[in-house]
C-alpha cells in the first residue's frame, strides 16, 4: 500500500555484505549497478539475487519479489 514505508531488502543485504563497494566485487558487477538495485529495491537478475542473498544471510525473495 505504501511502499516507499516498506524496509528496502537489497539495501540492508548491501549493508550487511559491508556496503557497495564490498557487495559489488564479491558479486562481480559495478557499484553502479547495486546502486541501481538498491534504488529499485529489487535484483531482477536470479543468479545475483541468489548470491547476494546468501552473503547476506537473507531469503532470496526478499531480495527478487515477485509481483
């Protein structure tokens, strides 16, 4: 209903990788493009949702929501 109030997953996992920087070399990607998940709150790639999920220790759903 209100989503802008709704916690961004991609966000916290990012943060509990240890931020951009870190999240993007462990994934291979740019900081850019956390950046860009972080901003749509969702990784619609599978491969890379699974992975930062799993670094993060979060499910994967909440990283990749379906809609």
């Amino acid at each position: 209903m209100f989503p802008h109030l709704q916690e961004n997953a991609v966000k916290i996992a990012v943060q509990r990788i240890g931020g951009v920087t870190k999240a993007s070399n462990l994934l291979g990607v740019s900081n850019g493009a956390v950046h860009s998940w972080v901003k749509k709150r969702r990784v619609t790639n599978i491969d890379y949702a699974s992975k930062l999920a799993e670094l993060a220790r979060m499910r994967v759903e909440d990283i990749r929501p379906c809609r």
